[in-house]
C-alpha cells in the first residue's frame, strides 16, 4: 500500500480549494449549525444548497 505524503496533499488542496470565511454572531452561527447538522450536511454543501435554491444554480452541472 502506498501512502500519500502531507506535503502532497496541501499542495493539491491548496491548487484546488480556496477558503472562504464569514463572521457570524454566535447565536446565529450556533442556530445554523443546528438546521445543517439537522439536514446532514457538511458546511460546504449546505452553502451550495442555500445558493442552488436562492439563484437556481446547478453545481453538479456547472
């Protein structure tokens, strides 16, 4: 088994992923984690759901 090295991995990740962050009250941000952990969703797909249903993008058929 070969096994990927770290170094390789941040470098992929860091050609393919750009952050993106947002300051939130704690109330607000803890009742928005309640409603995505509810769905089942990672933080990242449920920011794509929200902006699918807002302005009907597909991004499964970008």
């Amino acid at each position: 088994m070969s096994y990927t090295s770290s170094a390789v991995k941040n470098r992929y990740n860091k050609k393919t992923y750009t952050n993106f962050q947002a300051a939130l009250r704690k109330e607000d941000f803890a009742l928005i984690e309640e409603i995505r952990k509810q769905i089942g969703l990672s933080r990242s797909e449920f920011l794509k759901m929200l902006i699918s249903e807002k302005y009907g993008i597909d991004f499964d058929n970008k």
